[in-house]
C-alpha cells in the first residue's frame, strides 16, 4: 500500500489532466473520455476538482486521488469504453464510486467519497475478501484497528453471501491527507429473511444490546454501517427502507432522545421530493408518497449502555422524483440557504464532476439527506454521482406531480 504514493501508474491516470480544462460545456455525457482513458483516471481526476471545491490543499488533494485509486485496486486500470466491472447497486450507472458533500452552518462543506474496493471481483464471495483486505490494508496503513469488524465478520461475510452488496467503504476527505473510514455491510449477507436477526445480533456485539428495538417499523434493513479509526464517538449505523414513505410519517421515523423537530423533517422531505416549492405543504392537501425509489432513514448509536440512537438521518431519492438536476439542484439550493449553509461549493463541485448542464440528465444528484446529531447543528448531505459510465435522460414530465393525480 505504502508503494502507492511514488506509483508511476498514478501519474499515468492523470496524464490527461490539466488545470485549465478547455472541454466545452454542455455535452450529454459525463466527462467526454479521452481515449485510453480509464475508470481511475476518470475517478481520480473528479476526487482532484471535487478536493479544490471542498476547498483542501493542493497536496491532500493529491494525496486523496492516490488513496482513491489505491482502493479501487486493479479496476482502475480498466479503460472506461469496456462495460462496468459489474451491475455495482452502487450507483444507478454502476460506477463503483459516488462522492457526497456533508454540509454544516458557518463551515465549509466536507467531501466523501463512498467506493466498493471489490467491484472487479468474480464473486460476491471475492468482492466482500477484497474489500475486506482493503480496509484492513486503510487501517495499517494509518494506524486504527478493525476491531469492530472484525467480531463481525462471520455475520456479514458467509462463504455464500446473497444481497446487493459485500462491502462498500466511505472516506471522509479531510485536511491532512488522511481520511476517516467509514464501512458499509449488507444485513441480508446471509439471506433477506435474516436481514433482523444479523443487524440485531451485530448490534449486540457493539454494545447496543438493546438498540434493535428502538428502531422504527420499516421494509427492511439495508445497510449496517460502522465508523472505524479515529472519530471522537464511533458510530454504528442501521440504514431503513422505507416503502411509500410520506412527510408526515417522515416525521416520525427519528429515535433520538432529544429529536429533530418533526416540522423540519416533514418540511425537507416535502422539499427534497418536489411536492411543494417551500416545504410548507403539497397544492392540493395530500401528501405524495415516494413510490418509485424508497426513502431510508439512518439511525446512529453511539454511547453503550443507552437503548436510543443519537442520530438520525433522512435520505431522499430526488433523482426519482425530478425531472432533470437542474430541478434536483434548485431543490438542493433551496434546503441549503433555509438550514444556514451556502451552496456555492455544491455548484462548484458538481462541475468539478462533469461538463454536462444538470438540465441534461437526471441523476448527477443522487440523494438529498438532512442529518441529526445529538449536540450538533443540523447538516444536509449532498450525495452526488461519478457517471462514469452513463447519464440517465431527463425525465418527459413533471414525474411526482403525474404520479399525483391518478
Ligand atoms: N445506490 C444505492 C441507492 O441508491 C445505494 C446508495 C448509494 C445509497 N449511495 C447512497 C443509499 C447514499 C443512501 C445514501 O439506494
């Protein structure tokens, strides 16, 4: 891993790249690839441009696109003409890396990265010890332990896994050039009818014996996600599917202590999905459901010993419910400037992503997230797709508003 930072291949991914890109704007595509070109070039370049809107240095910058391709391991090679390395759930167009930007008052945004180190794998099997080895080569690497992993390993890593995904890792990109982990498992590892058992027997051996049963009614559990490294309260998160979620029962979902206002939630959601202009209420009286791509809610746990979560987290699909990312992108601006934040990083980043206008696709923005944290101010997460391979078309009509009527 070490071998990484003097890797003549790094240098060789980003030979294209140039500070002052003359491409036009406004092509229906991702970035336009130039030949040869590979999926760690495309990546890495996008994680450069997005660490300058983010507004890190020049060499964490750097030093991030390296980590990059270092987790993406030999599928950065891959040239971007040839297919996906796999149908990744991912992202929509199986790009193996999604970026997000974690907004707060009065700071400037921090920027993510989420990417699955086992997407060239032949098997789910393979992708999961892939990813496996990857955190674990993160940890040595900057010196944390993968303890809490670890004790989990036989849960969410059987010989025969099923589900969407093995394991998906997070980097939190912050000044200094080392990042924060973050790693995501699939509760139906072991098959979806065990999805309960396996988060709730995972939670248990964190310590939260009791957290299973303060969770609210959903679908079911998508991921179990875990902080690993240096955080001042590691987290563990349960991720929640929730089928025809409207605003008010939005609302409701939260299982914190103190908890979100139940206004605000309603009035993002409402906001996120399209169904107002001001979040204050849909035209008609009625409360549109999510009934394309579902919500989830996230639910933090932190200190041992308590039943309840210490966070929580709403995640709307917006790309399902508007018609292009210009919309997606108003709506973006909109619950910015009313939750304190300035949303100039957010349109520098997105073209940090692409040439494309968000008028001609849908999808550049993924999710649209408002994120409690017991003791902290409110943020907006901004999740935001590599496109890689594809851009999905704008959408012919109003798609929520069509839904409504019928
Ligand atoms: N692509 C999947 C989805 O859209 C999983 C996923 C990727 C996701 N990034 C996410 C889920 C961010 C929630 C938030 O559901």
């Amino acid at each position: 891993m070490e071998q990484i930072s003097t890797d003549p291949d790094f240098m060789r991914h980003l030979t294209a790249f140039g500070p002052f890109d003359t491409r036009p704007e406004g092509r229906v595509s991702s970035w336009a690839p130039t030949p040869g070109e590979t999926l760690g070039g495309h990546a890495a370049r996008q994680v450069l441009r997005l660490c300058e809107a983010a507004g890190l240095s020049g060499s964490d910058s750097a030093e991030y696109a390296r980590t990059l391709l270092t987790a993406l391991g030999p599928v950065a090679e891959r040239p971007l003409d040839l297919p996906p390395p796999y149908d990744s759930f991912l992202s929509d167009d199986h790009s193996p890396v999604e970026y997000s930007l974690a907004f707060t008052p009065d700071a400037r945004p921090t920027l993510r990265v989420l990417l699955e180190p086992g997407c060239g794998a032949e098997s789910l099997a393979e992708n999961g010890r892939v990813g496996l080895r990857a955190v674990r080569a993160m940890a040595r690497r900057w010196g944390f332990d993968t303890q809490r992993l670890d004790e989990l390993e036989d849960l969410f890593f059987p010989p025969d896994p099923e589900g969407p995904l093995a394991l998906w890792c997070a980097l939190e990109l912050l000044p200094g050039g080392v990042p924060k982990v973050k790693v995501y498992l699939n509760p139906a590892a072991s098959g979806e009818e065990r999805s309960v058992a396996t988060v709730r027997e995972a939670l248990r051996r964190l310590g939260h014996a009791r957290a299973f049963a303060s969770l609210p009614p959903s679908e079911r559990p998508l991921f179990l996600a875990l902080d690993l490294g240096d955080w001042e309260e590691p987290r563990a998160k349960v991720y929640l599917v929730h089928r025809d979620l409207r605003a008010p029962e939005a609302a409701g979902l939260s299982r914190t202590a103190g908890g979100p206002a139940q206004a605000e939630i309603a009035r993002f959601f409402r906001t996120a999905a399209g169904h107002d202009v001001d979040g204050l209420g849909s035209p008609d009286g009625r409360d549109v459901p999510l009934d394309r791509r579902p919500g989830l809610s996230c639910h933090a746990f932190t200190e041992t010993g308590t039943a309840l979560p210490s966070g929580f987290t709403l995640h709307v699909p917006v790309r399902d419910y508007a018609r292009h990312d210009g919309e997606a992108l108003d709506r973006a601006v909109t619950l910015l400037r009313r939750h304190g934040m300035d949303p100039a990083p957010l349109v520098q980043a997105l073209r940090a992503v692409t040439t494309r206008r968000p008028e001609d696709g849908v999808g550049l923005i993924a999710y649209l997230a408002l994120v409690h944290q017991e003791g902290r101010p409110a943020r907006v997460t901004v999740y935001i797709s590599s496109e890689a391979y594809e851009v999905r078309p704008p959408a012919p009509a109003p798609r929520a508003r069509a839904e409504a009527v019928h």
